[in-house]
C-alpha cells in the first residue's frame, strides 16, 4: 500500500508515515479528496476533531487547507507517535493538539472546545462508531451549533441509529469504504 499524502494545501504532496501493522483504518487518497470536496471551502478556520486518529491523514488534511485546529485522539501509543511525526513533517504541529486516550472515555468528559467537524474512523466490525456516535450525541457540548459529524466505515456496517442532537444528512459510497454525514440538531 502507498503511504498516504496530504493532497491540497500548504503541506500539499508531501507523503505521510503508517502506523505499522494493521490497528487503524486507512483512509485512501480518493475518499479524502472526496470528503473534502464536499467539506470544500468551509474548512478554512474550522476546528476538527479527528477521532482514532490513525496516521493523522484526515485531520492533517483539514489543517493543510486552512482549519485552524485539528485535536486529534488516538489510544495506540505508536499511532499518536507516528501522528506527532507526520504534523511534524507537515510543518503542521503548532496548529494541532495529540491526545493519547480512549476516544469513548474521552468523549464523555465535559467538553473544553467545540468542533466544527467531528471525524469518526474506528477500527471497523466492532460497531464503535455507534458507540462514539452515541457517546458524542449524549455530550453535544463537542459540537459547534452548526457542525457536521462524519463517520467512516464500511458499506456492511451501516445501520440506523436513533439519535437525540445530531441527524443524517447523507451518505456516499465509494468502494468498500461509506462516509455518513450528521450535523447538529438546532437547538429550539
């Protein structure tokens, strides 16, 4: 597999590390660039949140074409190092935060920040990102009043899930990987 590489922006074209063997979940090069096609010019000054957190491609992505700060949380120990060296690399790291933690647990503390974008990438099979999707929606106080909630995972896994403060949107397949799309509830 090639390494994943930042494909817009400031760090543009510059190739990314991987996390060795095959804990996290890679997103390729075309579901980036179709994720933030969508997003477009909306990231400029966001904040991301970038939840199991990987190589950090997506968050490092978002901050590349202008976020203002990416957080990004991952419990492996390896992936926060190969995180900290990419943003690094990228000439990126003054705009990001590196928290090694569990991303459940991590999500049911009272939120410091709000986001823009939420980023939901979890290990696949093991219906996490309900369980994150869940934990978020019982703790909307991560979320700016017009955020969006984007979740990764594959086709196989997508199942309706009843929510309080964020609703779906849309949903896009490519391949073997689905990004659903949330965004905040207004609140009334």
């Amino acid at each position: 597999m090639s390494h994943p590489r930042v494909i817009a922006g400031k760090a543009k074209g510059l190739r990314l590390k991987d996390v060795p063997g095959n804990t996290t979940r890679p997103i390729t090069d075309r579901v980036k660039e179709a994720l933030f096609n969508i997003i477009s010019a909306d990231i400029v000054d966001a904040t991301f949140l970038d939840l199991f957190g990987g190589t950090g491609s997506v968050g490092i992505e978002a901050l590349s074409r202008g976020a203002k700060l990416a957080r990004f949380i991952e419990i492996n120990r390896s992936a926060v190092a190969v995180i900290k060296a990419n943003l690094k690399h990228t000439s990126l790291d003054q705009y990001a935060e590196v928290i090694q933690d569990d991303t459940l647990a991590y999500l049911k503390n009272p939120p410091d920040s709000t986001f823009d974008y939420v980023y939901i990438a979890p290990p696949q099979y093991k219906e996490i990102w309900k369980d994150t999707l869940g934990t978020l929606d019982a703790n909307p106080g991560w979320l700016s009043p017009d955020a969006w909630v984007v979740v990764q995972i594959h086709p196989v896994e997508i199942e309706d899930t009843k929510l309080d403060n964020i609703v779906e949107f849309d949903q896009r397949q490519y391949g073997s990987t689905m990004l659903v799309f949330y965004e905040a509830v207004p609140s009334a």
